[in-house]
C-alpha cells in the first residue's frame, strides 16, 4: 500500500486512520524441515541411491549425450543450488535436478 506511514513504533493508513504496532506484523521465522528430494515419479531420493536417466539430456560444455537408461553410481543429495543430486555417470561427476532422473531399486 501507497498510504501507510511508518514512525518508529508503528504504522498508519493515511486513508483510514488505523494504526497497528510494528511488531504483529513481525512472525518469527519458522524453521524449516530437511529438504525432500523426489524423482520425477514422486519416489523420495536419499544419499546412496541409485538412479537412472529418464530421457537423454545434453550435458552442458561438452559434446556428450547422456541417454535414456544410463545408470549412476550412488547419490548425493545437494542441500542447496539448482541442482538436487550429485552423482557420477559415464566417468563423469554431474549436477542434476531430480525431474530428470528416475530411482532404480537394487
């Protein structure tokens, strides 16, 4: 809103006249729980699973394809960055987001 004024204990709406204290509007913040890394079938992903190519995906800066079926050593999730797993194909270390991979049971 356009209208509100700020001092330094609290606000008010210019138009109205309602005036609130700073600190209702001041949640403190929740702590959130451990990430929840899914497959692009909705299986949970943890460190140490296998998992396998859903479709060939172009890895970027090479000339390498990696195709549909290509299985990885085991995981390791990520806990931040675009990426959520880290694994190891064709000799490689990748980055990969969890859309891209399917969980493959031992």
């Amino acid at each position: 809103m356009d209208d509100v004024t700020e001092s330094a204990t609290h606000y008010e709406c210019l138009t109205c006249g309602h005036e609130w204290e700073k600190t209702t509007l001041e949640e403190p913040e929740e702590e959130l729980g451990p990430r929840v890394v899914k497959d692009a079938y909705g299986n949970v992903l943890e460190d140490g699973d296998i998992v396998q190519m859903i479709k060939d995906k172009k890895i970027t800066g090479t000339s390498k394809v990696l195709k549909s079926g290509t299985k990885s050593k085991p995981i390791r999730l990520q806990e931040d960055g675009d990426h959520e797993i880290t694994c190891k194909m064709d000799g490689l270390t990748l980055g990969l987001k969890a859309k891209f991979v399917k969980k493959v049971n031992p």
